[in-house]
C-alpha cells in the first residue's frame, strides 16, 4: 500500500474513534515515533557492528535474569503473525 494511502486510512479510521482514552494513547505513541532520534531504529540493522551489539545485549540481560518462558515468548509471536495485518 502506498504511503498516502495509508495515512489517509489513518486520517479516517481516527476521526470515527470517539474514545479519547484510546486518541491519548495513539497520540502520544505517534509523537514518541517522530521525536525518536534515527540511530534509535537499529532493531533491524545488520552490520556486523549492530548484529555483535545486540548480542551483547541479549547476554547482558541473560545474566540479569531478564529472561522469558519459550512457551510465553512462542505464544507471543503467534498473536503477533495472527493480528499483523497485510
């Protein structure tokens, strides 16, 4: 789907939104997005550099305990592949 395409799908679904609970919570995630600085969207980076960072990372926080059930974690990722719509 084209960029303008989707943002005037978006201009339209808000307008039908009466929640303000809900507009607030949208409102405030789109304003986090446009301050956020570029080097913040490294998720999917994959120089060398990025890739042996995250991994750092993810041991740093194995070592804290930071850590999740597989069977959590599996059950997350499929409600996330079922609600991605495309």
């Amino acid at each position: 789907m084209k960029t303008q395409v989707v943002k005037q799908t978006i201009h339209e679904l808000v307008d039908q939104i009466e929640d303000n609970e809900l507009l607030t919570l949208y409102l405030k995630l789109l304003e986090r997005e446009i301050k956020k600085p570029i080097s913040d969207s490294t998720f999917f980076a994959t120089t060398d550099e990025d890739l042996v960072a995250r991994a750092h990372a993810s041991m740093n926080s194995i070592e804290k305990g930071d850590t999740r059930n597989i069977k959590d974690f599996k059950k997350d990722v499929d409600t996330w592949k079922k609600n991605r719509a495309m």
